[in-house]
C-alpha cells in the first residue's frame, strides 16, 4: 500500500480498515505500508499508527514500514520530523526495528539530524523543530500507566517545553497558557490512568505550519472510554445497555446501526460531574479539556476523540453534541487529539 501527502488521520482510517480486513480473513500474515512520499504527518495519527502496529503485532500479523529518504530534498523535512520526534522509539515498544523497517532502511534512525536545508530562494533555511519528543508514559515493566511519568511530563512541560514549540508570549495570555497546561495537557495525561488494562501510553505536541495549530495528542491502549463509563451512562439515564450489547454494537457489522448511540455513551464522558469511578466526586477531567479547548482561545479549537470504531469531533460547529465518523479498528484503545488555532505571525 503507498500514500503521499500529508498524513493525516482520515488516511490512518483507510489504512487501519484495510489491515483489519487483510488480518481477519487471514489473506496474509505481513503487509508493507510504503510512507516514502509522506510530505506531512500528523503527530495524532503516528500515535494512533503505533498504537495499531502494537496490536498487530501481539496478533503475530507483521506489519513493514518504508519512510521517506532524508538524502531527497523533497521529503527531507518529513524524514528529519520522524527523527527529531523519537519516532525509533515508539516504534520499539511494537518491536525491534529490523521486523518492522524495510531492510534497506534497518539503519535509518542512526543517521545525523540535519537541522538545515537548501533553500529554494538561495542560501540555507531551518528544518522546524517545532515539536515535542515522543514521550513514553508506561511503566518500565509494560503492565501499566506510570503516573511518576506523568508528573514529571507535566512538570518538565509547564517549565519550558511549551515555550520551545510556540512563542508563548505572542500565542498565549498567561491564563491561555495555565489552561493548556493544567487543564487540557494535565487532564488529557491523567485520563490514561483511568482506562483498564493499557499498557502503552504515549504523549507528543506539535505545531502544525500549514493550519497553524498547536497539536496535543495522547494515546493508550486501555479498555476504551465507553465501556468504562457505560455503569453510569445506564444509572443517568435508567437504562441497562449490557457490556455484552456494546461488544456486539461496535463491531464491523454493527457499527451503522448504533453509531448515534456510541457516540452519545462517549459524548456522555465529557459532560460536567461525569465519572467512571463510583467514588469520585469530581470527574472534571474531560470535561474541562473539552470546555478549554471550545473556550479559551483566540478562536474555538477542535476536541477529537477516537474510542469504539467512531470518532467524535467537537469545534465551533459542534459544541454542544460532536458530529460523528465511523472508525472501525480491531485494537482497543483510545486517542485525545487537541487542536488549539494560534495568532498569525
């Protein structure tokens, strides 16, 4: 399978059903994505993308990478972001690079970061580093969610990391700058813990030049965000939607059919005082990602949500109820993708 352009999400959604279609009617046991026209990536769908390969690798179905060549002008920006966020690194949480690189790309991470390139007006121009590293929020023995990383990611970031990616002086009030931090970053982090049985958690921030957008992004693999708050969406609503029908609701089939459900379970997650945990009387968390993310910027942001072979979409056109797009995966999992406009240079 090749692409080109820019990576985004909807691209992942097309890769993600075709991979779940080859490994479920068994017609081969590895497929090759050849990324080497990428010109763009989306850190959410890298995220997302590593999250999936984990899967299917535990599935004993392989999945080989071809990335863009850094030595091409052309895709050397692509190439040098891949290097500049670690991306190795989340890719050696799936497995060793050689199973999962090209053999003619085995050594691609060992190469020396150019931080410059010829520009096309004569001279030299920077390569954005606009970017924060890939950060590993699992602990060292793979059974969970460190919540000491999690702190020391908030800590280090409140610091100076966000003043390395954006200028916060021009992009920020003071309280704009507090709310990202404390209220969307913080909150988005501490979320993961919240998810039963993930193992992998991953974090990264980005600024993207062609929307200008600052880019949160946070993915685990844990049981997903409706089945762990279903108890109370029944107890709210005085229903009784059974872990058996939501198993049977989210499947491929069955999707279709129950989409404006599922998306109402996960929107439910969001809503002030919500909580999955019976003897938490807060349960702000999301709630105060999506209200910051809507509210307290120079224009609304965008809150994405992927959990449950849908996505949910909050913006200036959907405040109140997400639009919804089916997203049919085999992997458990869920990924935050916070989208903040900047000021215009």
């Amino acid at each position: 399978m090749e692409f080109d352009g820019f990576f985004s999400l909807s691209v992942l959604n097309r890769i993600s059903t075709a991979m779940t279609v080859i490994h479920h009617h068994e017609l081969s046991d590895t497929i090759f994505l050849d990324f080497s026209m990428i010109e763009g990536w989306d850190p959410a769908a890298l995220l997302w993308l590593i999250i999936g390969l984990k899967h299917f690798r535990e599935q004993d179905f392989f999945v080989r990478l071809k990335l863009p060549d850094p030595s091409d002008m052309k895709f050397q920006r692509s190439a040098n972001y891949l290097m500049r966020w670690n991306f190795d690194r989340a890719l050696e949480r799936v497995d060793r690079l050689d199973n999962i690189l090209i053999d003619e790309q085995i050594g691609y991470f060992n190469k020396n970061l150019n931080y410059y390139r010829p520009s096309n007006r004569g001279g030299e121009e920077v390569l954005s580093n606009r970017l924060l590293q890939f950060c590993d929020l699992s602990q060292d023995n793979h059974e969970g969610i460190d919540s000491n990383k999690i702190n020391y990611f908030i800590k280090a970031f409140s610091e100076s990391q966000l003043d390395n990616i954006v200028n916060v002086k021009t992009s920020f009030t003071k309280e704009q700058e507090y709310r990202f931090v404390h209220n969307i970053l913080s909150e988005g982090l501490k979320n993961t813990k919240d998810h039963p049985n993930a193992s992998f958690g991953m974090a990264v921030a980005s600024v993207l030049g062609r929307t200008n957008e600052l880019i949160l992004a946070i993915a685990d693999n844990g049981e997903s965000i409706c089945s762990t708050i279903l108890n109370a969406y029944n107890e709210y609503n005085n229903i009784s939607l059974t872990p058996e029908w939501y198993n049977d609701a989210i499947s491929f089939e069955n999707i279709d059919n129950n989409i404006d459900t599922i998306r109402d379970v996960l929107d439910f997650a969001t809503k002030e005082g919500i909580t999955s945990k019976p003897d938490d009387h807060e349960g702000m968390g999301l709630f105060y990602l999506k209200q910051d993310t809507l509210n307290s910027f120079i224009k609304p942001g965008k809150l994405r949500i992927l959990s449950s072979s849908i996505q949910i979409i909050y913006d200036s056109d959907n405040m109140k109820t997400p639009s919804v797009q089916k997203w049919y995966t085999s992997w458990k999992g869920n990924l935050l993708r916070v989208s903040i406009p900047l000021k215009s240079k």
